[in-house]
C-alpha cells in the first residue's frame, strides 16, 4: 500500500484502480484491504488523509516522510519467501488421475490460451508504458511476461503429448 502511495496521492478507489492493472497481476488484495488498509496506516502516522469538504467526502491518502522511511526499510529487508504459485488447472492436473482423462486435452487447451493472452497482454502492456515507466516496473512486467511464455509452453507441449497419444 505504502509503494501505491508512493506513487502519487489515492483515494481507496484509485488504489484499487491503480492495483488493479499493475501489481494486482501477481500479488493478490482483497478489496477490503485496499479499503481497510490506508486508514490504519493513516492511524500509524505512514499517510495522511485528507477529506473532500463537500459532495462525496472521500479521502485522498498520501504517504508521509516517516510512510517512506518505513516502506525503504521494507524494500531493503531479506525475501526469503518461496513464490506461492496458485494455479487451478495446475491443481487439476495434479488430481486428473481422479478425473475423466479424456478431458485433459480441453485443460490443456485452455490453460494454453489463458497464459498465451496473458502473456500477449502483458507484451501490449509494457509496449504502452515503456517511454515512461521506471526501469524496475519494466524489469517487473519482463518476469510476467517470461513466466507467462514458460507456462504457456508447457500446456503447449502438454497438448502434443495428448495429441500424440490419442493418434495412436
């Protein structure tokens, strides 16, 4: 939330907006969080809110000197986390000896067309941000876009394998 905030001033709704088409493509937020979240940091001293005098009075977030400190203090910590891949037909295939196999094909078909379009969107998408994003958010969008092709050829060699076994 402090990183969205860094970004420029929020409302809850544009940091939705804001996660919603950048780090929302691979780290997940509930949308209570997005709304729940500026105001406790806001009791932390992290961001201030200020509150529209008429008409909607929502609140615009801004982070706060001490909102920064505390998100470069995040940025220089240790990651040793391994990535928490949430995948469904990863998980279908894993269970597909339960299962009718004949539909294997049909999963594989799909996740191949699910990480082809991703991918292709995520090309699209640095394509338009390219002259004027930084160079970490590029370098962040490269890894999606490898990760998406890398998945995207499994199914891919996946369907081959079913195909050919289904010539014989």
């Amino acid at each position: 939330m402090l990183g969205m905030l860094a970004h420029g001033p929020a409302t809850s709704y544009d940091l939705k907006q804001r996660v919603g088409y950048t780090i929302g493509n691979f780290w997940a937020f509930a949308h209570s969080q997005l709304y729940d979240e500026p105001a406790r940091l806001a009791e932390d001293g992290l961001v201030t809110a200020a509150v529209e005098e008429s008409g909607r009075r929502r609140r615009t977030y801004s982070i706060t000197d001490e909102g920064r400190a505390a998100l470069a203090v995040w940025l220089a910590s240790p990651t040793p986390e391994q990535t928490e891949v949430r995948d469904l037909g990863l998980l279908k295939l894993f269970f597909a000896t339960f299962g009718d196999e004949s539909t294997l094909l049909d999963l594989a078909r799909a996740r191949h067309a699910s990480h082809k379009a991703r991918g292709d969107g995520y090309i699209a998408q640095r394509e338009q941000i390219i002259d004027f994003a930084d160079r970490w958010q590029v370098k962040a969008l490269e890894l999606g876009i490898r990760f998406e092709r890398t998945v995207e050829e499994f199914w891919a060699e996946f369907m081959a394998e079913l195909e050919a076994e289904g010539d014989r």
